[in-house]
C-alpha cells in the first residue's frame, strides 16, 4: 500500500475539518477516497467542495464502492458502533471519532467484530498527541513519580449557553446524545485520565441534571475513584461555570505534578517523601524540593497526527497510539459516573453493569420530557459541533 484512501463517513463540522486537512496534503501517503452523509444537503456540499471525490448518501454504498482503505465514523454518538461494525464486516479498517459509543453494551460488540475481522481500529483520541499528557503517561509508566497518592482534575472550562443546547435537536437529550457533559465534552478527558493512570476499581458521583440550563442531561460533575493500590481522585466538570478551570494535580511519593494553563510544573522532592517520613527526627520536617517547570510546549499534531499514526500502522504495521477496542475504557468510567448517581451507590468498575446500565439508559429514553420540536435543523446539526 504506497496511499492510504480515507472514507468520511458523516460529512458535518468534523467530517469536513477531516477531509480538508487530507485535501491540504496535511498527512503524507493518505488521500480522500469518498465521502457520505444522509442529508442531501450535506451530500451536495461535499460534491462542490471536493468535485473529484465520489459522495454517497449512505455508509453502505461508500462501504461497497471499493474506494476505500479506512473509514473515519464522524456521525451521532448512538451509531459510532453500527457504522464501524458494517464497515468491518465490509472488511474495511475503521477510525471512530470519539466517544466509542453511549454505553458498554455497544461498545463491547464493537470491539468483538473488530477483533473478528482482524482489521485495524482506531480512534480520534487526538488529545493522546499532547506532549504534556504524553510527558505524564511516561513518568507515571517509569516509576520516576513513585506511588501516586491522590489525583485532582478541575475542568470546568466547557461554559455552555442555553443557546448551545437549542442550536440542535439532537443536543443534549438521553434520546439522540445519549448524555451532557460526560458524554459530549469530556470524553478526551476520561480517556486520559485512564490512559495516564489506569483504570479505577471504585467510583461515587454526584451529578445534576439540568441545574444550569434547561436540559435533561447532566451539566455538573463530581466523582470520587479509588484504586486498589490506595490512589483516590476527584473528576469536576461542568458546562455552567463561567470563567471555568483546567487544572490537573496529582500528588505522588516524589512531589507533585501541576498542570494548568498550558505549563506543567514539578514540585519535586529531593528525596521521597515515604522514605523521609520514615528516617526524618525534625518532628516538623518536610523533605526538600525543587520546583521544576517540566519544558513541555504545544499541543501535538492533534487530529492529522491521529491519521498519520494510522497511515504508518496501514503502510508500516507500527502500533496505534489509540487503538479503538481502548474507546471502552473512558465510557466506562462515564458510564459508571452516570449509573453511581442514578442508582446512589458506589460502582465496581471491574464488574461494571453493561446491561443494568442499559437498562437504565433506555428508561431515560423512554421518559424524555424534553420537547424540541420547535428547533430548527440545521445544516451544522451533526457529530462534531461541540
């Protein structure tokens, strides 16, 4: 394979970024090979835009066309797992743009006919591009932070208006989104929150529901994780804190780590605080430290460095950094969020309840008082408008 020949599947806001990054020649060795959306409207556009590229009007005949070596699935949340499974039983390779999917249940058979059709599988984790999240994975990974005692991450800096959730018929409701803040705003982060410190064992939330803004949905966020090594965090989130906060601490045996407003700084100890606490006489000690700003700057390749890592897994066989079948574990931890608050219980995630939560979800569905009838659709009404 010399060219890598993409097929957007969902031509809205990200499905166009998408192909117009390919089309500036932005990822060397992938072109466009075809494009689909289920609006006409969408379809036109794409046949003016990208006049030499063929565009379909749905996944199935950009799937049977043979124009394609990958997918990228940039539509509603509910049929990331659909689309991505028809297009490997098409034996095609599939990107899914995140999140994996609404709930585990779909996740979990999506993963299963990835794994039948030996296909390459990736997903749009492009924040795992981050250098400063990178940086982290790597010091956690090499034991260099020593045992991490508590993690606290503060992001509050996706400030919604009303307007926001009106702007779209699918926005915000248990029936087309599938959620709120957890599952539009913050799947990145709860990707990188297990890709840089694994998976928690336990997790109790307290969340609201439309405190905020006249949604069904959650838009305010606290969760409590354990591990069963002894790690505790806290995840805050909300879409109705204005000016919000980014900011990422976590404390381990040598310091702790800060990260916020793009710089990343390391308080860090000369010797481990464990080993201090046993050997030191001064009964007000502290162990000496070093604030250390960790030279850290940008904020990667993003989306086309996503696409470049799968070009080189297609072409070379190198490993993805975001392989697709890792898109459960985030969800997972939303999922969890989710079902801790409306069952008011403490969620072991290891035994997570694919099918109680389903279960739930569809209740949610079933009971929506939300009416949105009096929105106007429109063009930008798709996956990718966040």
């Amino acid at each position: 394979m010399e060219k890598v020949r993409l097929g957007i599947v969902g031509f809205g806001n990200m499905g166009t970024a998408h192909a117009n990054n390919i089309s500036e020649g932005k990822v060397p060795k992938m072109v466009l090979g075809a494009i689909c959306d289920i609006a006409p409207e969408r379809v036109k556009a794409a046949k003016e835009k990208f006049p030499d590229v063929p565009a379909f009007s749905t996944a199935t005949e950009l799937y049977k066309s043979g124009l394609c070596d990958v997918v990228i699935i940039a539509v509603p949340h509910y049929d990331h797992p659909s689309l991505a499974i028809e297009a490997f039983e098409y034996g095609l390779n599939v990107i899914t743009e995140k999140p994996a999917g609404v709930y585990t249940k779909q996740v979990r058979e999506m993963n299963e006919a990835a794994e039948r059709s030996g296909k390459l599988f990736g997903i749009m984790y492009n924040q795992r591009t981050n250098p400063m999240y990178r940086k982290i994975r790597s010091m956690v990974q090499s034991g260099e932070l020593g045992h991490i005692k508590r993690i606290s991450w503060v992001i509050t800096d996706w400030y919604r208006p009303q307007c926001y959730h009106d702007s779209g018929s699918w926005r915000s409701t248990w029936k087309t989104e599938g959620g709120g803040a957890l599952i539009n705003q913050n799947p990145h982060q709860l990707d990188l929150w297990q890709w840089m410190f694994g998976m928690p064992d336990k997790i109790r939330s307290f969340v609201s529901f439309g405190k905020y803004h006249n949604i069904e949905v959650e838009d305010d966020v606290t969760a409590y994780m354990e591990y069963e090594n002894g790690t505790t965090g806290t995840y805050i989130t909300s879409t109705g804190e204005a000016p919000g906060t980014n900011r990422l601490e976590i404390a381990c045996d040598m310091g702790k780590i800060i990260v916020e407003d793009g710089k990343m700084v390391f308080y860090r100890n000369v010797v481990s605080e464990r080993e201090f606490e046993k050997t030191t006489q001064n009964i007000f000690g502290t162990p000496e430290c070093w604030k250390c700003e960790i030279p850290v700057s940008g904020t990667g390749e993003q989306h086309v460095g996503i696409f470049k890592d799968v070009t080189n897994a297609l072409i070379n066989g190198t490993a993805l950094l975001a392989p697709g079948v890792e898109g459960i574990n985030g969800l997972t931890i939303s999922n969890a969020i989710h079902y801790s608050a409306w069952t008011d219980t403490t969620v072991d995630v290891k035994n997570f309840p694919h099918d109680d939560f389903y279960r739930i979800l569809q209740d949610k569905i079933k009971n929506s008082k939300v009416d949105k009838s009096n929105i106007v659709q429109k063009v930008a009404d798709t996956e990718g408008t966040y």
